[in-house]
C-alpha cells in the first residue's frame, strides 16, 4: 500500500521547507542590465582606443549575458506550476541550464587559453591605461553581480553556476587591470599571457565542480551532500520495519530533492503519525522535501526488489 502524507511541520522547521527556489528575478534582472551597460562601454572605449582586446573582451562579456538570461529563464520555468503531462512542473530546466552554463565556461576557457598562447607566440602591447580603465569599471560590475547571487550559491546550483560565471569575470577583470599595471612599469608583455593563463585555469577548478555536479543530477544521481547509506539506515531503523528497497533519490530540480521507498513493515497498517514521522525527519535530517513511502507485508511481493544502495 503507497500512502502520501503531507505534514505539517513544526513552526522551526516551516521556513526550511521550502517547496520552490528563492526568487532571484529581480536579482537578475539588476545583473543582465548591469552587463548589458558594461558591454556598450567596452564597445565605445575600445572604439575610441582603436583597441581589439576591449572589442573581444565585449563579445566575451555578451556570451555572459546569454549564461545569466539562460540561468534566469531556467529559474523563471522552475516556478511553473504543474500540469497534467508535466506533473513536476518545469523544475529540471534549472538542472539543464546548470549543465549549459558550464559548457559556456568550457567555451569561453577555450577562448582565453588560445588567445594567450597566441600572445605568448606574438606579443602584443596592451593598449594601455585606457583598457585598465576599462577592466577596472569591469571589475566593479562583475563583483556587483557575482554578489547578488552570493548568498544562493550553495543551496541553488543554477544560481550557483551565474554566480561562478560572473566571479570568473571578475578574476579576468582584475586580472587584466594588474597586468596592464605590471607591463606598464616593466614592459614585459608577456605577462598579460601568463596571467590570463593562470585565472583561466582558477575558473577551470570551479567549472570542472559546476559540471560534474550538474551531470550527476541530469542523469538522476543522489544528490551532493545525501548520504544514501544514511537514509538507508534510518528507514531500515523506523519501529516495525524489517527491510528497505526499490530505494530512490534523486534531485527534481537544483533545489528540491525526491525520494521514494519500499519499506517492509509486517503489520502494514496506515499509520498517517509514523508517515508524517518520516516526512518530517527525511526533511530535517536529509533534506528531502519529497518523499513517497509504500509499505509492503512481505518483500518477496517485488519481483524486483533492491538490495540496499551501495
């Protein structure tokens, strides 16, 4: 018998129970016209000091915008209510975009190596305080907008993944700033390569992270930190329950995780206070705020029962 209850939890526990993501539309939105301002100012200057680096750095920052327009539809979809075919709703979209904003770290490390590596082969001059100028205003936006989304980025991966985008931008930014200090007291051209070297590989530390925890969830795996032995163990412990399997948890969208079970319970009665009991400890303990318990008299009635989740 497969038996749903939903709870009500204690008034410490309301706020956590938080069936939907934090609204960040409006941080968003400060943070797409922030990058869209920056980007016309690079065009400008760059055109006035006849400088390419600053017209390149502007398409760079464009494929920035379309990361943070793609992070903010996919947090907009996770909003939806559900329908009758789409009976979660539009939540994945936050993982999808996630695994998408780290192919375009992927692109736009890419893009920073080859061009150092060209620079390294062909020095170039910088053009000089104007592109430090530029790059200084850079770092003010980016940190700006890295910020808005601070305070998201371990409960969210989706905002996690802006939030990474636009730190990444600031690194680059500072970056450009010291180098254009360093070359103009030393002349050294090759630093400004070096340099553009060494933060793409610090972006390439958090992107690696971004996606294999994305990828993890695009293809349903337990989330980052469930221990699915744990939860094992605390519904093989529950009163009157002697086995546990077809044992499922996965994440439904970057801020909501599911889970379902088969518990083998001789007795097998409907305890409405046991099941509310589970909903309430699986939330509070493991932070699983979706949970579908059936109770079974016998687990040799599943052809295909489970052993425990290794």
């Amino acid at each position: 018998m497969t038996r749903t209850v939903r709870c009500a939890l204690e008034s410490n526990s309301v706020s956590a129970h938080d069936h939907g993501p934090r609204n960040y539309n409006r941080a968003f939105a400060i943070a797409v016209g922030l990058n869209v301002g920056y980007i016309a100012l690079e065009v400008v200057f760059g055109i006035i000091a006849g400088s390419l680096a600053l017209l390149a750095d502007a398409g760079h920052n464009l494929s920035d915008v379309l990361g943070l327009l793609l992070s903010w539809s996919a947090h907009y979809f996770a909003q939806a209510a559900p329908t009758r075919r789409r009976t979660y709703g539009l939540r994945r979209t936050s993982i999808l975009a996630t695994l998408g904003n780290g192919l375009l770290l992927l692109v736009a490390i890419g893009a920073i190596v080859w061009e150092s590596i060209q620079r390294l082969i062909h020095p170039a001059p910088v053009a000089g305080p104007t592109v430090m100028l530029v790059a200084g205003a850079g770092v003010i936006v980016n940190g700006i907008t890295a910020w808005l989304f601070v305070a998201g980025r371990k409960s969210d991966l989706n905002i996690r993944s802006a939030f990474v985008h636009m730190a990444a931008d600031t690194g680059v930014s500072l970056g450009v700033v010291i180098a254009g200090l360093v070359i103009q007291l030393t002349g050294l051209l090759w630093i400004d390569p070096v340099v553009s070297l060494g933060v793409a590989c610090v972006i390439a530390v958090g992107t690696w992270s971004l996606l294999r925890e994305s990828s993890a969830l695009a293809v349903d795996a337990v989330p980052k930190g469930i221990n699915p032995d744990e939860v094992h163990n605390y519904l093989a412990n529950l009163p009157g329950v002697r086995g546990v399997h077809h044992l499922h948890i996965w994440a439904m969208s970057t801020t909501e995780t599911a889970l379902t079970a088969h518990l083998v319970k001789p007795d097998a009665e409907i305890d409405d206070e046991l099941l509310c009991r589970i909903d309430r400890e699986l939330h509070d303990r493991f932070e699983i705020g979706h949970a579908t318990i059936q109770f079974e008299r016998d687990g040799q009635r599943c052809s295909e029962a489970q052993s425990p989740v290794q």
